[in-house]
C-alpha cells in the first residue's frame, strides 16, 4: 500500500529552527508538497520538490532524498504564527496526491 | 471575491436531512476537488472533476452525491448521513488534473456535524 509517515505533533521555541520529517512509500513518485493549515482555515501551499536537493524560499526551506522515500521542511527564526499543522503529500505514478496526517506544530515563547 | 469559497461554513444536520455544499473558484482553473478532512487522519480525496467530467470516485459512499455544473462551481449533496461522517469538508481547484502536478488551492472548508 501507498504511505505517509509524519510525526503527529511537535513543540518548538519562537525564534528556534524546527525540521518537520515525511517519509514515503509510493506507487511511483512525481513530486512532494508541503502545505501549511492554520486551525480552522484552508490548507496553503508552502513548497513543491520533484529533484533531490535543498528549495529554499524565505525562512522555509524543503529537502528531497527520493533513493531514501524522505522529505523535510526546515522553519527558521520561528513565530508564533508558524503555529499550524504541516501536511506533506507526494504525487504517485498516476499524478494521484497521497496525503500524509500533518504534523501539527506547536510554537512557545 | 478571489481564490476558492465555501458556503456554509458550519452546517448541523440530522441524519435524515438532505443539505448540499457550495464551492465557488475564481481562479479560472480546470480541476475541482472534494475532500473529507477527520481529525489526525489524512486528506481523503472524494471526488475530482476536471473540465466539468468527473474523473475520480474513490468508493465513496452513495449518501454523498456530488455535482459540477461549470467548471466555476462544485456542490456535494447530502443525504441520509451518519454520525461518522462529521468532519470538515474541504474544496479545491487546481489549474489541471492529469500531466505536471499542479499546486491545489483549499476553500475554508465546510465543518460538518451529523446528529
């Protein structure tokens, strides 16, 4: 079957770095989304990965292994509204986004 | 109004009521999507409509009806549902559906309760 391994919930300090871990095991892969879902809103697009390697975009950052089925997305200079659930998805061989459960992140003073 | 809308945002309903949910893109996009949204669980894809046809029906049960009539706007109907189904019912469009993996812009979702 097709998977997605994310933690369930992280805690960080404002001002800290965070990496939020995917792993996947997919029928084919034709890329990696992450999104971010503040409580209560729509889903937002952060990043896309389709070529192994760092995206860096601003104070988010993505990175791609597809010999190890394995994402991150790197947070710097956390802020309290970072403070959301970050769900990763990959595209399969039929261009069918298969959703991990999100990691929900939790930002402390 | 921009990006994609939904209407209601909560909506309470027995289980033998009939309700539908509206989406609205004004994106100009090709695809639309259903999604169910439970707590901790992943993004379960209901219904994907692309040009109008639909294109996917992942085994969802037939108390869900769903409904394109442009490529603008999507509803899904309701009707005799269970408690189980409570979750938020999330929309989304994208520029296509087949070829290139395009980014998938949410509505806000509609958060529904089934007593």
């Amino acid at each position: 079957g097709q998977n997605i391994d994310q933690p369930t919930e992280m805690t960080a300090t404002e001002g800290a770095i965070v990496q939020i871990n995917c792993t996947y095991q997919t029928s084919g892969f034709n890329g990696l989304f992450w999104y971010q879902q503040h409580a209560g809103e729509a889903p937002t697009f952060l990043s896309y990965n389709v070529l192994d390697g760092l995206e860096e975009k601003g104070r988010f950052s993505s990175f791609l292994s597809r010999s190890k089925g394995y994402s991150y997305l790197l947070l710097k200079e956390l802020q309290m509204k970072d403070s959301a659930s970050y769900l990763c998805a990959v595209v399969d061989s039929n261009y069918q986004l298969i959703w991990g459960a999100g990691t929900k992140l939790i930002i402390k003073p | 109004e921009t990006g994609v809308t939904q209407t209601p945002r909560h909506l309470v309903m027995g289980m033998t009521n009939k309700k539908s949910l509206k989406c609205e893109q004004h994106l100009g996009h090709n695809a639309m999507y259903w999604y169910k949204q439970s707590a901790k669980k992943p993004l379960e894809l209901m219904f994907v409509y692309s040009l109008e046809e639909r294109v996917e029906n992942n085994s969802v049960p037939s108390r869900f009806s769903p409904e394109c009539p442009n490529s603008s706007h999507l509803f899904l109907h309701l009707h005799t549902l269970q408690p189980e189904d409570s979750a938020l019912y999330l929309c989304a469009s994208s520029q296509e559906w087949t070829g290139a993996p395009y980014e998938q812009y949410f509505g806000p979702g509609t958060r529904l309760t089934v007593t």
